[in-house]
C-alpha cells in the first residue's frame, strides 16, 4: 500500500434513496441490507406518525383500533405508520428529563431514534417521513425539532401525499390547513434545526394536458418555502392491498405506462418551477417502483429498468433523487418479499438484480475528488452521504486476488470502498475481508484499485451542545453539520494470489 491521499465525497447525478419499513413492512437492519446490494444509499427513509392527543397514542394504529370491519389501510382514526416515540407526549419522559438525556449524550431508547443512529453509523443521511396531527401546539414541534438537530443533514418529509384524502391529518384539515402547517413547522425547523432540509410532497400535474397542480392555490406558498420539492409515483400500484387481490377488471388497482409517469413527475418539476417565481429546487421521487401486484414479478422489474434508463438518458439534471419504495415489503413492493413463515426473512425478488445493476452506475453513484497527497494523522470529516472528507490508499494489485483483508490498530466507525463494492467496519471490528469486492467484478489482468476510507460518527449523532439553549441554533454552527475522526494509525493490508495451500 502507498500513496495516501486525501479525498472528497461528492453527490451523484441522481441520488438513489431506500424506503426501509412501513405500514407494509418491517425496518431492515443496515448491515443486512449493504451485505444484500453491495452498496450504501445517499439516504434511508423512514415512515412515523405523531399523533399524540388522541386515545390509543402512541400504540401502533392498528394495534391499538384493531376491528374486523378494516376495509382500508388508512380505516383508523390515525395513520397506521410507527408511532415518533419522542416529542412532548410520545413516551412517559419528563421534558427537562429528556433535555439531560441529550446533554450527557444518552440517546432515549426508543424509535426511530435507535434507526436514525444505525442509518448515520452507516454512511448514509436520514430521510424522516412524519405525519403528524395538524392540531398540535408548537410545544410539540419545538421539541421534535431540538430531538432531530443532532442527526446532521436530515431531510424531514411533512405530512407527505398532502393533496389526498387518505391519510388522518386530510380527514381533519382542509387542504389550506394542512398547506399553512407546513410553512409553520418548516418555520420552527429552520429556528431550531437550520440544517434540516423540509420535503414538501404533494401530488403534482394529474394529467400531462393540465397546467396547474393539484391545489395550487392552496399549496403555492408551501411550494416557495420547502427546501425541496416532492412526488410519490407508481409504475403501477395497487392500493387496495392487503384487503383485495389485483385480478383483471379490478378496481382497487392502476397501471400506467412508464415513460407517460416520467413525463408527467417532470412536468409537474417545472411547474413548481413556475410557481417559485423560476427558481429551481432539488425534486426527488419520495416514493417509487412499479407493484408486482399488478405486474407480476417479471415486468416490475423491466419497467423499474426502463424509467431509471430514461431518467440516464435525458440529458436535463432536474431529478435529484429517487427513493425506491421499499426494501422489504409483506406484498409486492420490495426488493425482498417478507417470508411469510418468518418475518426476520426476506425473499428476493427479480427487481433487486436490476436495482442492484442501477445502484452500481456512475450516474446514480457518489463520485470521489482526489485532492493530493496527505499524511497520518489524517482528519476525516463526515458532513454527510453527499459531503463528506477522507483518505484514500492506492493499491497495486499484480492479479485477481485470493485474499484481500484490511486490518486497523485503532477503534474507529468507518465506511470502506474498494472496486465499486462498499463495507462497513463497527468501532469493535478489527479486520474487514474486502473479498467480496472482487467476487462480480474481478481483476484478470491485475491493477491499481483505491482504497477509500470514510468516518461517520461511531453513535450515529453530532455532538449536542454542552447546554442546553431554548434561543436558535446559528445557522453556521459547525457542530450541527460535521463530525471529525483522527486516523494516526496506518491499516495493513493481507493480500495473497494463491491459496494457503494448494
């Protein structure tokens, strides 16, 4: 090994994000998914409610109003999502009490929390999807805001969906009601948390003739204030499930032609473009696939590949993310199937090789900026999936390798990268077999690889202040954002052409 060099973490053209648990479906431990695709995500979204006046809070909805006579998903008095165990009411924890907790840097022990930590100690940015009762009083959102300053650039998607008619907070608001809650809760967000990014997710043009969106008068202002624009679309979706089965004739089901959805979501793009006085903003797809419900295994996963490759092809940058929806799925709209006889396990399905195929292209990889030699100690900074400074070790491969293993002295959290395939290396582990980054892409000629050495933080969170300030955050403050790791110690390399015996 020789020649470390300091390197730079950079966006890709389009991110691809990953749903990980829902109404639908269990959260995924991180390891198990980088282990299943060989690669981490710009970011893992995560779907929680908050609902805390209402009788039952905070059991799961349909937990706690389990009746026989659910014809519907969304046939609860609140939304059937995990329920946001922090804020003011979601778990018996005095405020000030709670306040402690993060002065000392104990994390409360419960959800999502737990999640948003596993997710950064990964490498990637925390999507957090909220519903939450409109009615609430900015007691609540204050907290939630300080409760998720300490998750670095968190993106934070408010009541999603929000021109439907589905979800508990559109049962109970008009659609102007539901619009202002967002300018306020975006407001108390940049207050307390100025680098969370808000995600404003409405439906956008319903027809590619229309020249409004839906409920744009309505939603206008929400449009100028969030920090990024967002749909939800499907290839194909059948939303009756789990109560009705998607057969011909049905009526709980839609299918839609691929490249009339990528039309209309970007369309719909420029409008919002329009109503933000020509100001562009980044657009991300917060919900996509195509449901094998509807299109049975084999055709979800070629229209899944034939929208991502027009998203390749077409040569205007205005889709900046696009979050699969979802990783493990008790129906049709997963990577993996949840085995039914055993929830721990996952069945996968044809679309996770194209994914997998998509998940390894440039175009929707982080891209690496080389920025000169560097010596030890190396300060590694992790500002996020998308900003982040590290080193990197340039290796000299003479073959395919038989072994390859990394060995590091000190206890630090890092991500690896090697040959396209990225591994993960917990504080307590001492020795990573790089191994499985040869296995689909092997080195029959030999060559020069790099080795890329990241360092988010080992406990998933920025430091929190030392004491607590009921002011604002400064927007500059750099704590908010980045995290430092020193590395002092060089890692060794076991790299061998021949098996130990032969």
């Amino acid at each position: 090994m020789n020649n470390l060099s300091k390197i730079r973490l950079l966006p890709a053209r389009c991110a691809l994000d990953l749903g990980d648990g829902s109404e639908r479906g269990e959260y995924v431990k991180q390891g198990y998914i980088l282990n299943s695709l060989g690669r981490l995500h710009r970011g893992i979204n995560l779907m929680y409610c908050y609902y805390p006046y209402d009788r039952g809070w905070p059991e799961r909805a349909s937990i706690a109003h389990a009746r026989d006579d659910v014809s519907f998903a969304w046939d609860y008095p609140y939304d059937d999502y995990f329920p946001y165990q922090g804020g003011i009411s979601g778990r018996a924890v005095h405020f000030t009490d709670e306040i402690r907790m993060w002065q000392q840097g104990i994390t409360p022990s419960y959800q999502p929390f737990e999640q948003m930590q596993e997710i950064r100690r990964f490498g990637q940015d925390v999507i957090l999807t909220l519903t939450i009762d409109p009615n609430v009083d900015d007691y609540h959102l204050r907290q939630i805001a300080l409760e998720l300053s300490c998750f670095g650039r968190l993106m934070l998607r408010i009541n999603h969906e929000a021109t439907g008619n589905w979800f508990a907070f559109n049962k109970r608001c008009t659609y102007q009601e539901v619009a202002d809650f967002f300018v306020h809760f975006h407001h108390i967000i940049k207050e307390r948390a100025p680098h969370i990014k808000t995600i404003l997710c409405i439906d956008g043009l319903e027809n590619i003739e229309a020249t409004r969106i839906d409920r744009e008068d309505e939603f206008a202002e929400a449009v100028r204030v969030a920090d990024i624009w967002s749909i939800d679309k499907y290839l194909a979706l059948h939303w009756g499930w789990p109560y009705s089965i998607a057969e011909p004739g049905g009526t709980s089901h839609k299918r839609s032609a691929v490249a009339d959805i990528y039309e209309l979501t970007k369309k719909s793009y420029q409008r919002f473009v329009e109503i933000n006085n020509g100001v562009a903003k980044p657009m991300l797809m917060s919900e996509f696939n195509a449901d094998g419900d509807v299109t049975g295994a084999y055709e979800q996963a070629e229209m899944v590949r034939e929208f991502l490759t027009l998203r390749m092809e077409d040569p205007d940058d205005w889709l900046n993310g696009i979050t699969f929806y979802q990783f493990r799925d008790r129906g049709r709209l997963g990577l993996e199937i949840e085995d039914p006889s055993d929830p721990d396990l996952g069945i996968a399905q044809p679309v996770m090789n194209i994914y997998k195929e998509f998940l390894r292209n440039p175009y929707f990889s982080p891209s690496f900026a080389d920025e000169g030699a560097t010596l030890l100690p190396a300060k590694l900074r992790w500002g996020g999936s998308e900003d982040a400074e590290g080193v990197a070790i340039n290796v000299l491969f003479a073959e395919d390798p038989v072994f390859c293993e990394i060995t590091f002295e000190e206890e630090l959290n890092l991500i690896i990268e090697l040959n396209g395939r990225w591994f993960y290396k917990a504080p307590t582990a001492k020795t990573i077999d790089l191994m499985p980054a040869f296995y689909d892409n092997r080195l029959p000629q030999g060559g020069e690889l790099s080795i890329r050495i990241f360092a988010p933080p080992a406990d998933g969170m920025n430091p929190f202040e030392k004491k607590y300030r009921d002011e604002a955050f400064p927007a500059n403050a750099d704590w908010l954002v980045n995290t430092y790791t020193l590395l002092t110690k060089m890692p060794t390399l076991r790299l061998r052409y021949r098996p130990a015996s032969e």
